[in-house]
C-alpha cells in the first residue's frame, strides 16, 4: 500500500492512500478468527464457529472494522513518516476523503499538529509597571465608609420629620378594591427610606411624616410585577409610622479596628489603615491589569509571535463565531445562508481574522504557560465556578454541573491560566514602593 505524505507547514500535513480490496479482507479475516474463539452462535460450541460463519453473521460490522484497521495502519504509517508524534496531535484525525471504488478506497486524512512557538526574550515584551499609589484621603474615606455600615440605627432623640435615608418602623395593611391582599401587611417592618425596597412611590411619600402618623398610600404595581393578579394594579396602603431611627456614631479607634478585623491579634488602627491601603491598592492593580495591560499585553504577543495554526482549530472556532450570530438571526436569515454558499463562505470569511488572533492567542498561553510552569487543576476550576455561583446567590454544584454538560471547563481552565500568566509576567515587572 503506497502511502504519500505532505507536510503543509509546521502545523498540518496530510495523509494520502489507496486501501486494496485485499487489505481489507486481510483484516477481515483476522478479526474474524479473533472473534470465532469467543463468539456464541446457536448451533455451534463456544470457540469451535466456523470462520465462515462469523463472516455471515457479523458481515457488516467486521467490514467497518477491517476498514477502520486499515485506516488506523494508514495514519501510523503516515505519521511515521512524517515523524511527528502522537503526542504532538491537536485533535482527532480529519477524515477529508474516504471514496469507495471497485480498486479499494482512496483515503485522504488531515492531521494538525501542536504549533512550535518561538518565545525567545518574551520577558523583555512585558512593559514596566507602576505600582499605583494610594493617599491618605482615600485610606480615610474607605475607613469611614466600613464604619457607617458598622453602625446601627439608633431611635431618633428629638422629635422631627421622616428624612430620605433613615429607618422607619412602620405597620402597613395594603388593599385592592377595598380588600386586603395576601402579602401586603406586616407590623414592625423596618424600611430604610430611598432603598428602594418597596414598590416606586411609596418611600417618597411617606417623607415629612411624623412619629405615631397614619397616612393612606396610594402606589401602582409595576406591570412586569411577579404577583400577576397585582400586576399593573393601583392598591392602596395604610401605613402607621411607629418609630423614626437614624445612623448612630462609632469611633474611629482601636476598637472599630479590632470589630473589622475579628481574626487579626491586637488590631489597633493602625493595623486597620495598613489593611486598607493595602486592600485599595490590590483593588487598583487589579483593575489596571484587567482594563489595559492584561488586554494589551495578550494583543502585543500575539502581533510579535508568527507561528502556523492548525487548520481545523482555527475552523472550529470560526464555527462557534458563526453559531452565535446564528442566535441572534431570523428564521428567513438562516434559511438564506443555509441555500447560498456564497452567502455562508462571506459570513465565515468575516470571521477568520478573529478566530485566527484567538486561536494564536490560546496556544501563546499555553507556551508561557509551560515555560513559567503555570497550571489550573480542576479543584481551581470548581473553586471559581462556585465562588461566581455564591455571588450570584445560585447553587453552586448546579451551576458546576451545567458547565460540565456544556462543555465549558475547558474554556473557563484555559481563562484562568491566562490570567495566572498575565499576572505573574506583570507581577515581575511592578515598580514602587
């Protein structure tokens, strides 16, 4: 069996064959005879079936996997003597031809191999950081602002009038038409004014109210409301203001230092200002890396890198740029691209140079990777996934397991090693104090 080979560039080559009608029935055979020692056939002892006879009985699967045996010795072969390695292989094969004829099947097979990536001085392309700074006034302001919402509200001592932004303790009774409805009274409810907790309107009018008042509160529910039998209705509530609260003081002293700072030994406030400029400026580097040098950085190495791509990679993800406008389209649209292929190459051709910088990007990543022995194992992965769940206030296993059937643990492992390069390249070039 001839076997012809072409190495397009460093990161594809072909494989090219014809497979005789005699390989195949080479391999037939000794699948065949393979099975006949296990095989159970009514009529005939277990191991004692005819050759003949399994040939019958399995024709159509023992010719699938002769084929598939002869393919398999094919891309051995080819990639042999191309001397690449399996270990070098991105993906699976691509089968491009598989053509069945009365001489054999002539059988084409693309393969993509990993790109060889050049870093040379890569270090020496990360720009100069400065450490941003961080002033007294801000230390101060962030300070104040953990100790307002350390303090409680307290019970007004002179008498004055409901104010935006305090506490009011009220009993309310909502109706509709006249009657109560369920879930529209409660006593004592504590309602901080301009919160907005409430339905639009009902805060704004309880403002200028006094102590002991009673006032009947006129308010619409929004039409999207959740309560559908509400939903766009005009309800009226009886309120009674019980109480008046505002925000208390506390000190700013060792004491609010050691409240803030419950596991820290001996806070003092000065332990505290330490803290908090400390917090402030990680929250700055974070957000200068994110915003500009992350994103510039990632476009610098993938402008001075040249290296071949795999072709079907660089497919793949001209697919998925595709299917997501895909989402977005009408049915007409859809059906205009599927019955014109001219229409279908414009719209991938529009995608290619995108897909392209994101394909060179991800495996520039992953050679930095490499080459700063930087990983992500899959506890790091599961970690952040229910971090962002707890946030979003979801169950964090359930969203886990939606990403695992969607497929998206790969992407979000490969985000979080960019990220874990980025950041100690940039680490190495931080200047300041």
């Amino acid at each position: 069996m001839d076997i012809t080979t072409n190495r397009v560039n460093s990161a594809n080559a072909t494989i090219s064959a014809t497979i005789s009608n005699d390989i195949v029935q080479n391999h037939l055979t000794k699948i065949a005879k393979e099975l006949s020692k296990t095989a159970n056939i009514a009529g005939f002892r277990k191991g004692k079936v005819p050759v003949a006879i399994v040939k019958k009985q399995y024709g159509d699967k023992l010719n699938q996997d002769a084929e598939s045996q002869a393919l398999q010795d094919i891309l051995n072969s080819g990639l042999e003597k191309l001397e690449i390695d399996k270990d070098n292989l991105i993906g699976e094969p691509q089968i491009a031809k598989f053509d069945k004829s009365e001489n054999g099947i002539a059988v084409i097979v693309n393969v993509a191999v990993r790109p060889e990536i050049n870093l040379g001085d890569y270090a020496s392309i990360v720009p100069d950081v400065a450490k941003p700074s961080v002033d007294e006034e801000a230390v101060t302001k962030r300070i104040e602002e953990m100790a307002e919402a350390q303090t409680p509200y307290v019970k007004i001592k002179r008498k004055r009038k409901l104010a935006d932004g305090d506490m009011a303790l009220i009993d309310f009774v909502g109706t509709l038409d006249g009657e109560e409805f369920k879930g529209g009274s409660a006593e004592n409810f504590s309602l901080k004014i301009g919160s907005g907790q409430f339905i639009p309107g009902f805060e704004e009018q309880m403002i200028g109210m006094n102590s002991s008042d009673k006032k009947d509160i006129p308010v619409t529910f929004p039409e999207d409301y959740q309560a559908k039998d509400l939903a766009g209705k005009e309800v009226s509530f009886a309120v009674t203001l019980n109480e008046i609260q505002e925000k208390g003081t506390l000190e700013i002293d060792d004491e609010l230092a050691k409240k803030l700072l419950p596991n820290e030994e001996n806070a003092t406030l000065e332990t505290l200002k330490e803290q908090t400029k400390d917090q402030i400026q990680a929250e700055a580097i974070s957000k200068l890396y994110n915003d500009e040098l992350k994103p510039n950085l990632m476009k610098t190495f993938v402008k001075k890198f040249d290296f071949d791509l795999p072709d079907f990679v660089v497919d793949q993800e001209i697919d998925i740029a595709v299917n997501k406008d895909a989402q977005s389209m009408s049915e007409d649209e859809i059906n205009e691209i599927k019955e014109n292929a001219d229409k279908l190459k414009e719209l991938r051709d529009g995608k290619r140079a995108e897909a392209v910088e994101s394909v060179k990007a991800t495996f520039i990543v992953d050679a930095l990777a490499k080459a700063e022995e930087i990983s992500v194992n899959e506890e790091e992965v599961m970690k952040a996934i229910y971090y962002e769940a707890y946030q979003m206030g979801q169950d964090p296993k359930a969203m886990y397991e939606q990403y695992h059937k969607a497929g998206y643990l790969p992407a979000i492992q490969m985000s979080m090693v960019e990220d874990k390069v980025l950041s100690k390249l940039l680490d190495s070039k931080m200047k300041g104090e």
